[in-house]
C-alpha cells in the first residue's frame, strides 16, 4: 500500500511538471520561451483574416481576468488547427496542455501587473484593495464603450490586487524580460 502511495505521488509529479500551487521559476521560463512561437502563430492567423475573433476574446473581460485561458477556449472553438498548434508549442516547453499553459500566463500576467501597477501606480492598488466598486449611476453617463473599458480596468485592477505576495516576489526578477516580451 505505502508502495502504490508513493508511486502515485511520483506519477503526478511527472505527468505535471508545471502545475504546481505556485507560481515557480521553471513555469515563468516556460512561458517566456513560448512567447515568440505563440506570438508567431498569432500573426499566422492574422495574416490569414482568422485574428479579429481572438482579439477579442484576450481583451479583460468584465468578470474576471484570463485572457490566456479566453483565448485558447476561442482557439479551440472557432480554430481548431490553430489550438492544435498551440499545444504542440506549449507542451514542447513542459507544459502539460495548452489550458495549463494559459493559466500560467494569467497568472504571469497578473503577478506582473501586480509589480509594476506598485512600482508605478500604487493609488490604484490601494484603491482596488479598498474593495470600492465603480458608482453604477456613473457609469450610466458613461458611453457604452467606455463602459465596459471601466469595468475592464476595475476587473484588473481588483485581480492584481488579489496577487499572492509569492506570485509577485517570483515575478520580481523576471521584469525586464517581461517588459521586453510583452513591448513587441
């Protein structure tokens, strides 16, 4: 019994390299090195007139922010070949799917945001944290688009305040590689 035990947790822990609780060097490399072949798969679909679906689907959303996790659900949906693709991409760098592989980049992406909205912007953070919601009187005045780009910014705003202090002290070294990764 104790045999079949350990062989259980030996066989998790090899079917999935980057899942772990937290967010850990290994899965930031993981995800950096993927970068340039997604971004290359993006513009393939671009140029094919295929991108305007995924664009919309990576902009936050008003509910929560996973746009990774959006985008690979559309790429599934409405581009199979190109999901397809993708998986080959990702699982290429330990990933164990392209679904594992997106939450990483949500949690990547937030744990940046996280790190540079402090650095930068901590009255927002602050703010986020207070817990305050947006008035809905004042949205009412606002346009329809603009709208939505405010409970877009709110929904950010309150998920980086959410951010483990963990996800952001592991993110902290790897800022200057992000901030070049995402200005392309």
């Amino acid at each position: 019994m104790r045999t079949l035990k350990y062989s259980l947790v030996l066989l998790w822990m090899l079917a999935s390299p980057l899942q772990a609780a937290g967010l850990s060097a290994t899965a930031i490399e993981a995800y950096l090195e993927t970068l340039p072949q997604v971004r290359a798969l993006a513009e393939q679909l671009e140029a094919k007139g295929q991108g305007d679906f995924l664009k919309r689907e990576i902009m936050p959303g008003t509910e929560h922010f996973d746009p990774h996790q959006r985008g690979v659900r559309a790429l599934e949906q409405q581009a199979p070949d190109a999901h397809a693709e993708l998986g080959r991409i990702v699982t290429a760098s330990g990933f164990t799917s392209a679904g594992n592989w997106a939450q990483t980049g949500d949690r990547v992406v937030l744990a940046y945001g996280a790190v540079k909205v402090e650095a930068e912007s901590p009255e927002i953070l602050a703010l986020a944290q207070s817990g305050a919601s947006l008035d809905p009187a004042m949205l009412q005045m606002l346009s329809p688009e603009m709208r939505v780009q405010m409970q877009q910014a709110m929904t950010m705003a309150k998920a980086i305040a959410q951010v483990p202090a963990a996800d952001k002290q592991m993110i902290r070294p790897y800022i200057a590689r992000l901030d070049q990764a995402f200005e392309q």
